[in-house]
C-alpha cells in the first residue's frame, strides 16, 4: 500500500531589517492591502554589536510584528570576518532577550557589497560548519538562506550543508515550494521556504513546519 506524501501547509512572510521601519503597522497596510491573503510570519534581522544599526532596531520590529498577530523568526548576516560561533551567539541571545523562542536561525550566506563593492564575501565551509555547531550548542535549529546562484558560486563543497533547511531566495514570482530550483545536490525536501519577490518588501512562502506557526 503506498502513502501519500504530507500536504504541506503554507505561510506568508516577509523579512525585515533597517530598510524597514522599527514599527511595521504602515508596511502591514500597504502589503497586505496587495495580497490574497495577510503576512503570517515575519523573519526579523538579528543585528550584531558591531553592525552600525542598534540592536533595539531588532527588538522594536518584534513587538511590532508580534502586535499584529504574527509569528517571529530570525536572521543573522554571516559575516566572513566575524568569529561564527560569536554570531550565532549573540543573535540568539538578542532572540531571548525579546522572549522569542526561535524556530530556526536563518544562515544569511550572500555577499556584503557596498557601491559594488565587495567588503565581505560572506562565509565559506569552515565558517557555517562553526556556525551550525554553534547552533546545534545552543539547542536550536539552524538553517540556511541564500539563492542557489551563491550557494554553487561562492560556497565550495556544501555537501555537508545540504540535509540543512533552505530558504531559497529565487524571484520568480510564483508564491510556492514546487517552482523553486534546488542548488544541485540540495534536495527539495529540505527546502522550508521560497522568497518569491522583493517588491513593497521581500515577500516569502514558508513550509508552517519552520515557523512556529
């Protein structure tokens, strides 16, 4: 007798960090005012001490997405130059601090450019292997985001990473899991979310497994 795989239940989101402001209740508006159906869950950017924008950043867009009724997560920059286990450490603590039990730390692996500019060109193997081990301390579930593009042009030898959730980053425009093209060797059952666009703000589709929802 075969079984049927699980249907997978869907929920809208965005990303936020400083290009967003601390109180999210006129992007709410706007956003939803475009969609179907409303913003779920909003993955908020972790700062860390040495980046320019204050933590409280961080904390204010919490509150602000917790009031209107949604589901937090939460993101830190990978910077190469920056110790990792450091990183997942005080992205984490910052998570605490605001009373979010995380559901994932979302791995931010892309490039850091200013003007064109490369000033960081974002973690290699040693540093997400650190990086996820850190997690793994800290009792809380790592995962990658990045689009498949980086990942087979910058991160040399991800094998090791693939059973690790993905949230691709692949504007296609279609708000599903189905349309998304794996980095090759990833497999598509570790792929937690798709962010589909970046319009009004980057809008997202997760798998509900990886949102506390």
């Amino acid at each position: 007798m075969t079984t049927e795989p699980a249907q997978v239940t869907l929920v809208r989101g965005i990303d936020v960090s400083s290009a967003q402001p601390r109180d999210l209740t006129a992007l709410f508006q706007k956003v939803n005012g475009i969609l179907m159906d409303p913003i779920k869950h909003v993955v908020v950017k972790l700062y860390l001490p040495v980046e320019s924008i204050p933590q409280s950043w961080s904390l204010d867009q919490i509150d602000s997405a917790r009031a209107h009724g949604c589901s937090v997560g939460g993101y830190v920059w990978c910077y190469r130059s920056e110790d990792p286990t450091a990183t997942v450490n005080s992205a984490i603590d910052l998570a605490v601090s605001a009373g979010v039990d995380l559901p994932i730390l979302w791995l931010d692996c892309e490039t850091y450019t200013v003007k064109g500019v490369v000033k960081d060109t974002g973690p290699d193997t040693a540093w997400l292997r650190q990086a996820v081990a850190a997690c793994v301390n800290r009792g809380v579930r790592a995962g990658v985001y990045s689009g498949s593009w980086w990942i087979e042009g910058w991160l040399k030898n991800y094998a090791e990473f693939t059973g690790l959730p993905l949230w691709s980053a692949q504007y296609n425009h279609v708000d599903d899991l189905d349309s998304v093209i794996m980095p090759l060797g990833w497999p598509r059952e570790s792929l937690a979310g798709h962010q589909y666009a970046s319009d009004v703000v980057d809008l997202s589709v997760f798998d509900s497994t990886f949102t506390g929802s």
